[in-house]
C-alpha cells in the first residue's frame, strides 16, 4: 500500500488529508479553521504565521490518527487559496506584511491609476497577455499596493531580500528548509492567477514586469504542477518530496477528473469558481471570463488551459449572515430556513462586498438586500443568499455557454456548501439543468495528491480517468418561465449594487 498527502490550505482552513494511491480513499485528516481579519472597510488578510502552523499541526494531527507507516508516503502534494499575496525577508524568514487576500478590495485605488497607465485606458489592456482584467483580485496589483504602501517591503526589495509568493510559494519555501535553502518556486497555475506571468511561454513576462515595476529578479521560479520540487525538512514527514502543487480550484477541475475539453466543475467555498477545460489552447472570453491554466502534468508536458468564472462571495455571505448579523448559529441552519419559506418573498440579496468579479469586474459595486417589506422574515433573507449563490452562477454558466458555443448539459459540482441539498436543488431550478455532486466531497485535495503521486520519480498514482467516485443527481423541478422571471428580478438588483462606492 503507497501513500499520498495533500496539504490543502484554504480561506477559511487548513486541512491535511492522507490519500490511499491505489484506491483514491482518504485514511485520514486533520482540519483546523484559520482567522480572517478585516481592520477597514473592504480588506481582508490574514496572519502568514498562522497559514504555516496551522498547516504543520495539521500534518501532526493526521498522523496521529492513523496507523499508516511513514514509508509508505510517497510523496506530499500543495493545494492553496489562489493570489493570496505574501511579502517576506528571505535572510530572516519573517513576513514583511500580513497575507492579503484574495477576496480583499484595498486596491481599488491602484487599479484605478494602473488602468489609467494603459494605452487604451482599459482594464482589458493584456488580457490576450496574461488571461486576467486589471482587478482588485489578482496578485501582482495587491503586491504594487504592499510596494506603494510598505516602507519595509520596498526597503527589503532595494536591499535584495524581499521574497513574493502566493500560498504555495511561501508554504513550500518554509517547508523546504526556509532561510535554510528553502525552495523558492511556485507552479503555472498559480503564476497564472498573479497577472506577471505569459499564458503562452509560461514564464515571468518583461512587459507585465515592467508595467508593475516588479523585477524579475526577486520572483519564485515558474515549474509545472507535477514534478520534484524538494523534500520536507520539518516535522514528522521530513525527507518525503513535495511533488504536487495547484491552486485550489485547478486542483478541483483535477481532482473531478474534468481531464477533457469541453468538461467543466463549479467549486462552492468562500465564493463559486466554474473553470471549464479548454484542451491545449488558451481561449480567450468576450464574455467576462479569465483564462488560466488548467495544469501542466510535468515540465516537459503541454499545458491544459481553462476558462474561469470566478465568484468572489458566495460561502462568504453565510459566514457573514452568521458573524456579522448573526441570523444564524451554523452555516448548515440555513438549509431548513431557507426550506421553511415557500419562495424568497421577492427579496434579492446581491453581495457584492468585494465589488463584482465575473461577468462584470466591478470594483464599485457593493452589497444590497432589496424587496424588504414588513412581511419579510430571516427565513427569506436567508433563502436570498442561497440564491444569490444560484443566480450568480447562472451569469457564469451563461458567459461560459457563450464563449464556448456549446451550452453545458449538466454542471459537476464540488465544495464545502456543496453539503446542502436545499441549494443544490435551487440550483438545478435555477439553471435548468442537472446538478451532480461528487459524494467525496474533498476533490479539490485528491487533485493535489494526483498530481503529487504520479510525477516522474513517485509515480505511484495512475490516474483513473473515470472517477470512481459515487455522485448524486439534483434536477430542475421548475418551469423555464418561473426560472426566467426571477433571473430578470436578479438582473434588477444587480443593476442597484454597481457603481455604490463611487
Ligand atoms: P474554502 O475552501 O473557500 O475555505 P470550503 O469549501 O471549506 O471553503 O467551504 C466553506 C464555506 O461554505 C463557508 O463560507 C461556509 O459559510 C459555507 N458552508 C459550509 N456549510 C454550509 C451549509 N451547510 N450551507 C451553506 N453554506 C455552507
């Protein structure tokens, strides 16, 4: 029996998960929440400490409750919340400045003025360069803002010890040995999501270097999503490669075996990402969709690209239904609610607190609940939330359609909200087309123990293109005319959250 495991850090924890390389079962796994802090309106970060220690408890703890023989793991993989954008001193080892996150809109300023700088004043300006819109979301903008706005992280940057990475840059740097040799070095797919890196060559590109005024000189290395990057020098697993590395989302679209072009998974978490394979071409959207890349199983190996919706806010709306307005105790209550009403009440809960990101890339548009009457219960509140996960996934599916000329016929899904039938069941209603959900619901680690298992020299993993794993059906019990009427309503209080902060 061989072994894999698969880091899996996401926004809201930390995971690990030991997978068996033959039966693709998981024998064990330890998960730990992390914190978000959000110290003025609209950022979000997080403490770059607490993403590593949280991940090497985790690995601790999973070990603990299982038998396995540490020989028999073969190797480890990375999955990661994507453009999280870290800063830190490569002779001391320390962050320079907390982790901002992905979700987080402090740098709405800075796309301002970096769109201003474009020749045709837009944000599509190196879409055909680099796959992305000039955003708030994307890396390279939020490590302009660190520049810009840290004293320390630009003194570090002219004294040559200022280190970047995304999240699995700056897990593998200190798994790998930190100040002590770490490797510094991240994959394609999430080079892909920081705006610097050249769909087509795959490497660092100088004009997109150039237009942020970041050097070369101080990025990771570019590798593929399957190979030998080092070994663990630290806690239980010291000695065993790390051979795997995809941002999440990428890893779900391999851990769901969408291995094809033309084959597509939605991932529900803090927000959707629908990412739709595309095969060995990169395809650009004129429809508010990114490219990005799939996965490169090796270095030697053509690269499989994707098309991408990204939902900014959908999980995140429960948690703040829980945190902030505390409407509920548990995310899982809001199944019944949301059940104990016979419609929304013609509430429309729009949360764009991070602007909008796909289809409309709108750093202006904010947050509206609309419809509110004296009828209007937390049951409806609650019933527009899970909608507004629904709805915005209609306007992706339905750019996705567009781009790709063929309309899906079914949507796999995967993810943490994924667990509630009731929104499952609304989504098939509101898209008119089946909904199959994995019933192992950690695709997005199996991805990563995928890639980590069969790179050149572990190969222990081969990939079963057929998932074995078991799936439930959800299909629309609705009319086309009821789903239309409320996706216009929709529409409406989209058309009331954009252009709020200016
Ligand atoms: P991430 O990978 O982004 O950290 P997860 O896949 O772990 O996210 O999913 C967590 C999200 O799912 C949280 O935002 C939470 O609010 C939401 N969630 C969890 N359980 C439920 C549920 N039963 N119903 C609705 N939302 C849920």
């Amino acid at each position: 029996m061989s072994y894999v495991g698969a880091i899996d850090q996401g926004t809201s924890s930390s995971r690990f998960l030991l997978f068996s390389s033959e039966t693709e079962e998981v024998i064990a796994s330890h998960q730990v929440e992390t914190t978000s802090h959000y110290p003025h309106e609209g950022w979000c970060q997080q403490d770059p400490k607490e993403i590593l220690s949280t991940v090497l408890l985790c690995i601790e703890e999973t070990l603990k409750k299982c038998s396995v023989d540490i020989k028999q793991i073969k190797s480890i993989g990375i999955t990661n919340q994507r453009e999280s954008t870290i800063v830190w001193d490569k002779t001391t080892g320390n962050h320079i400045y907390p982790a901002i996150i992905w979700l987080d809109g402090r740098t709405g300023e800075t796309v301002e003025k970096l769109i201003a700088k474009t020749p045709s004043k837009s944000k599509e300006e190196f879409q055909h360069l680099c796959g992305l819109p000039i955003s708030t979301y994307f890396s390279a903008v939020k490590l302009r803002w660190i520049l810009d706005n840290c004293v320390e992280a630009e003194k570090a940057l002219q004294e040559d010890r200022l280190c970047f990475g995304t999240v699995d840059t700056w897990l593998l740097w200190n798994l790998t040995g930190g100040v002590k040799g770490g490797v510094y070095a991240t994959d394609v797919t999430n080079a892909s999501r920081t705006m610097l890196m050249n769909l087509s060559t795959l490497q660092w590109d100088d004009q997109m270097c150039k237009f942020f005024d970041v050097p070369k000189s101080m990025l990771p290395e570019i590798r593929s999503s399957s190979e030998i990057y080092g070994k663990m020098k630290t806690g239980s697993l010291t000695g065993i490669p790390i051979s795997g590395i995809l941002g999440d989302q990428q890893a779900a679209l391999v851990g769901q075996k969408c291995f094809k072009e033309g084959q597509a998974k939605n991932t529900y978490g803090t927000g959707n990402f629908l990412l739709y394979n595309t095969g060995e071409k990169p395809v650009f959207s004129k429809h508010g969709l990114l490219t990005t890349v799939g996965y490169q199983f090796g270095k030697d190996q053509a690269a499989t690209y994707a098309l991408e919706g990204s939902i900014a806010i959908t999980g995140a709306a429960v948690k703040w239904l829980r945190d902030n307005l505390g409407l509920i105790k548990s995310a899982a209550e809001t199944e019944e609610l949301a059940a104990s009403v016979s419609d929304n009440g013609d509430v429309y809960f729009v949360p764009a607190f991070s602007g909008l990101f796909a289809p409309y890339w709108q750093t202006d548009a904010r947050g509206v609940i609309i419809g509110l009457t004296q009828y209007t219960t937390k049951a409806h509140i609650v019933r527009a939330t899970l909608e507004a996960v629904c709805f915005q996934t209609r306007e992706i599916l339905e750019s996705m359609d567009l781009d790709s000329g063929i309309p899906l016929n079914e949507l796999l899904v995967d993810g943490g909200m994924t667990i509630n039938e009731f929104l499952m069941q609304l989504q098939s209603n509101i898209l008119g087309i089946n909904v199959v959900r994995a019933k192992m619901a950690e695709t997005t680690a199996l991805g990563a123990a995928i890639a980590a298992g069969r790179a050149s020299g572990v190969d222990c993993w081969k990939i079963k293109e057929i998932s074995s794993i078991g799936k439930d059906v959800f299909s629309p019990k609705n009319t086309d005319q009821e789903r239309d009427a409320q996706f216009v309503k929709w529409k409406e209080a989209i058309k009331r959250s954009l252009g709020w902060k200016q």
